[in-house]
C-alpha cells in the first residue's frame, strides 16, 4: 500500500536513508512504509512489507538493536504499535523466508513528546459495536486535529486492511473482510505524524447483528420474493414525487451487471435540477397485515453518488380509504436521514447521519415499519449495512385519499441543483409481512 506522502526536505532525506540501508541476503527486500516522516511522537506504529521468492515467514523490529516486537509469520507485511521515549532511535525491521535468509531495513527517527496522538480525535459512525455485516463492509468515520488529518488506516485484529491519504476529516470506505468476528479500529494521522485512534468495536461479518434489532417473522409471515424482478412497476414525476417534472427517465428490469443475483433494475432520472422520479410497485391488498420488514440492496455509481441530493426508499399501504405513507429518505445534501410525517405532508429528521454511500459498491438497506392501527403508523429499526438505528416507535398519522386498498414499495431520485443524470440499481428485494 502507497505511503502517507509529505512534500518535504526532510522527509526526501529520510528516503533517502531508506534507500541506503543494507540487506543480509539480497534475496530478501524489506520497505518501511509508515512513519512517512522522521519526526515520530512516542507511540506510533510502524508499517513494512517484505518479498522473496521462498516466501516471508519471520518478522523482528530493532530498537537501538534490542529486539521489542516480532511475528512468526508467515505474513509479508507488518503492522506493529510501538512505543519509545524521546530522542534518536535507530529502529531495524528484519524479515526472514523459508530458506532462513533475511533483510533488513533500518531508520533513524526523531522521537518527540511534541508529536503525539493527544490532538487528534477519531470517532465511528458506522458500523456500530456487535453489528452484523455482510462484505465488503462499509466503515464511515470522522476525526479532527489543529494540524489537518492526512490519512487514515482501518485496522482488523490488529492488521491493516484499508489505508488511504485522503487528505480529509471524514472517512467513507468499503472493504472487503473475511467472515467471521474481528475486532476492528480505526486510526487517523495528521500532517505532523500525530495519530489519534477510535476505541475498539466488533463487528460479525456475514452474521446477523448482536443487537437483535431485528424481529424475527413468524412462520405464518407472508413473503414477496425478488420484487426487482416482478412486472407492474409504474412511474411519476413531479405530479407524484414534488419538485420539477422530467420525462427523461426509465427502469430497466433483469440487469446482469451490476448485480447480485445476477438480476437487478436500474432506474435512471436524467432531468434538469431539482427533477424528482418516482417508480413504485404495487402488491395488491393485504389489510391483515399490520407488520413490516423490508429488506434490499442499493448501488450507484461515481457521478450519482456525489451529486445526488436524496434517495427514497418508501413502503406504503392503504386501508378503508387511508393512506399510510411509511417514508424513509437519505439526504445526502444535509447528510441525514428524514422520515414522513403523512398528517403534515413534511419530512421530519432523525438522528441518524447519512452520508453520501461508497460508489460502486451495494448497500443493505432494511426497514421494520409496524401499522399502529388503521390510521396510524410507526417507525421502528432501520438497519445499513449492517448497523441497525432505533426510531423509537416514532408514530404518525395517515391522510384520507380514498385509495384502493393496498401495500407497495417505491424508490425516489432527487437530483440537486446540477441536475446531474442519476443511476440507481436495486437487488435482492424482499419484503416480509405478518
């Protein structure tokens, strides 16, 4: 992985004296990659990767000559936390392969209370501790620092699995991670080498979440399968969605890639500013059912995702001339989700921040909604990708519109002020009522 980059005199130098340093055995090539600068605080963590053809088994790390961390492999690259009082330190990274030979890679840094992590501040916003992900597991974070944040690092059980020089005081990653429990933190360095670091949290990936946000339907439940795939959807702009009309829009059903299942749609709003698309479909009346679980995966690509001002997802049902209009959008202009107070025709918003989504990459969106009675509704979980949100049973009323009696799921995009065309592909939709 590339190296937080500083533009200096000093650091050319401290190359340099990376580029210098002797091996053993020429077979063996060790690189430290982090620190990226001589003027390290007292704790830090060093970063190095090693080849050879007979393959990297062994790691020890130096200081001063005296040996303070080591792995036995077999592993080519390093993530190891270091801690040292003030002064000069030469620090030596050795690694072995199989045939016994090694190399060695050593640096001399300038170890400093002045650089610390105290000023830096890292905080996780998802996914939450105990979540349960699927992969690639979607991370979004924040830090700050007098100094200006340069980088960020995601850490698995102790291993480095995202690194990125973003230059920014937000994180929004996608990463691939293997099943299972881990425990994972994440770290954030600023422009003079100080870190700060999030505290620990676990997440199981590809298990179900250990908040039990979730109820689990009874056997009697009712279930719509695949939805994407279902004939019957409809379309509306403005006169049904608000905001300016278009008729620059389509759906296109069964699409290969990007998929899941080997069979999403993709829904597409190439208007001017401010132009709203709705698509919705109708599942015909079910006036029994009073709970809901809704269950899909999301995906857009790079333009969409950054000029995108909201995405709607809704579940709807309509009950002796009610309409129960269960709302939901991510505003990803105001960074935050809103829910629809039907009584009051507005959007109310939560609590919970929405930051524009990881481009290219599918996003599990979940929602349990429950009718309260035959003109109220409630919002109770939602869950992304992974992490579930309390709405804490926020209840709303409906508005009498004399529909025909019936339940249904709809998606909306909101274009911003740019008007940039906007893709959006939907997989896996299920939806589950008892």
């Amino acid at each position: 992985m590339r190296p937080f980059i500083f533009l200096n005199t000093a650091l050319f130098a401290f190359f340099l004296l990376l580029g210098s340093a002797p091996t053993a055995a020429a077979q063996v090539t060790v690189n430290v990659t982090s620190p990226a600068s001589s003027s390290v605080g007292t704790s830090f963590t060093l970063q190095a990767n090693a080849s050879s053809p007979s393959g990297v088994t062994g790691w020890y790390v130096y200081v001063d000559n005296n040996p303070v961390w080591s792995t036995p492999g077999p592993t080519s690259y390093i993530s190891a936390p270091l801690s040292m009082g003030a002064g000069t330190h030469t620090v030596t990274v050795r690694a072995w392969d199989r045939s016994g030979a090694f190399g060695s890679r050593s640096v001399t840094l300038n170890v400093s209370t002045a650089v610390s992590s105290s000023g830096v501040s890292v905080s996780v916003q998802t996914p939450s501790n105990g979540a349960g992900v699927g992969s690639p597991v979607t991370f979004q974070a924040s830090a700050s620092s007098p100094n200006g944040i340069h980088g960020w690092v995601i850490y698995m059980d102790n291993q480095n699995v995202h690194q990125v020089n973003s230059y920014s005081n937000s994180l929004s990653a996608s990463v691939n991670l293997p099943g299972g429990t881990h425990t994972i933190y994440i770290r954030a360095w600023d422009r003079v080498s100080g870190y700060g670091t999030s505290p620990s949290f676990s997440i199981n990936v590809g298990g179900s979440s250990s908040s039990g946000a979730l109820p689990t339907p009874p056997s009697s439940a009712k279930v719509f399968n695949n939805i994407e795939d279902m004939s019957g959807f409809k379309s509306c702009s403005a006169n049904c969605a608000g905001g300016q009309s278009t008729t620059n829009h389509w759906m296109a059903q069964y699409q290969g890639s990007p998929s899941m299942d080997g069979s999403s749609v993709e829904f597409f709003n190439g208007g001017s500013a401010w132009a709203n698309v709705l698509w919705y479909k109708a599942l015909g009346p079910n006036n029994w059912a009073s709970h809901f679980l809704w269950d899909f995966h999301v995906r857009y690509d790079s333009t969409t995702i950054a000029n995108l001002w909201t995405a709607e997802f809704d579940f709807y049902q309509a009950i002796a001339g009610i309409e129960l209009m269960i709302g939901s959008q991510c505003n990803f202009g105001d960074g935050i989700w809103q829910i629809w107070d039907q009584a009051a025709i507005q959007w109310i918003d939560t609590s919970i921040p929405c930051r524009r989504f990881s481009p290219d990459t599918w996003h599990r969106i979940q929602w349990y909604v429950e009718r309260a009675s035959s003109n109220q509704y409630r919002y109770k979980t939602l869950v992304v990708d992974g992490t579930p949100y309390s709405l804490n049973d926020r209840t709303f009323y409906g508005s009498r519109e004399y529909w025909d009696d019936v339940i249904g799921v709809q998606w909306q995009l909101d274009l911003g002020a740019g008007g940039v065309d906007a893709h959006q592909w939907v997989d896996k939709v299920n939806l589950t009522i008892w």
